[in-house]
C-alpha cells in the first residue's frame, strides 16, 4: 500500500492554478510521495485560421477574488437575457468566416431565423451557430477568436 495521503483541497488548488496559468501538467514531491495533476490542451484547429491559435482553457471555479468584482459578473446575467444567444459548446468562437472577411453580423443587423451569426469551433469542427429568431443584433457579447463555454452569452437578438 501507498503512504500517499489525498488532500482533496490541496488538489482542488492545483486544478486552479492550472486553469489559471494555462499550464498543463503540476508535479509536486515530498519525501516518498508525489502528486501528479495533468490535463490535456484541447484540440485546435489549423485549418481554419492561420493566425497562432488561442488555447482554450476552461474557466477556474468562482472564487472571492470574483465574487469582490460585480463587472466579471454580468456576462454571466447576460446569457440569463431573453434574447441571449449562448454558446452550445466550449470551443472558439469566430464573428467571421475566415481571416479578413467581414463578421457575419453586427451591432445593428436584422437576422432572420436561421441565418449564421459566427461559428463555434470545437474538436477541429466548425459549427455555425444560427440565429434562434428573427431580429436585431442588440449586443455583441465575445470577440472574434475568443474561447467560449457552454452556456455563455454570446450575443442578445431581440
């Protein structure tokens, strides 16, 4: 048997300071024990931008250091909006079609049910994210190459 004893919030810290720092993989030893705690990158797509790709990195849970800034709270009550257009998926999100073009919509732009308002990337796969009604793009939410996750608010069509 292993002399190893779990400290699950010893664990949990390191699983936010990866998160927080981008890095994949934290070692830690003392005397005959050794802690392990590694994630692998998620996959980007070289296919679709030529740009350097943006890691995606999921987002560290709440702490006080947020709970003390209101401003980092209300993307978070914007995707509760009637008219928010949140993300199906973690991935990369894309305003246009390819490096250079003009974004599929902006502030100000009718769209009629259906009609593509950017893409998410996820897996190397492109998904093109349509329009849940018709209206008036109000609020553009993300920047292009921005990594998304699931369930934020993307855009408000009212």
């Amino acid at each position: 048997m292993s002399d190893i004893e779990f400290d699950a919030e010893k664990i949990r810290t390191l699983a936010i300071i990866l998160n927080e720092t981008g890095l994949t993989e934290i070692e830690i030893e003392s005397g005959k024990s050794k802690l392990r705690i590694a994630k692998e990158p998620a996959p980007v797509s070289a296919t679709y931008r030529t740009e350097a790709p943006a890691q995606v990195v999921a987002a560290a849970p709440a702490t006080s250091v947020a709970a003390a800034a209101p401003a980092a709270e209300a993307p978070a009550d914007m995707s509760k909006h009637p008219g928010a257009v949140t993300s199906p998926m973690v991935g990369t999100a894309y305003l246009s079609p390819q490096p250079g073009a003009a974004n599929f919509v902006k502030v100000g732009d009718s769209v009629r049910e259906g009609q593509t308002l950017m893409i998410v990337e996820a897996m190397k796969v492109m998904n093109p994210l349509p329009a849940p009604k018709s209206g008036k793009v109000t609020q553009i939410m993300i920047s292009d190459n921005q990594p998304v996750e699931f369930g934020e608010g993307l855009m408000i069509v009212e």
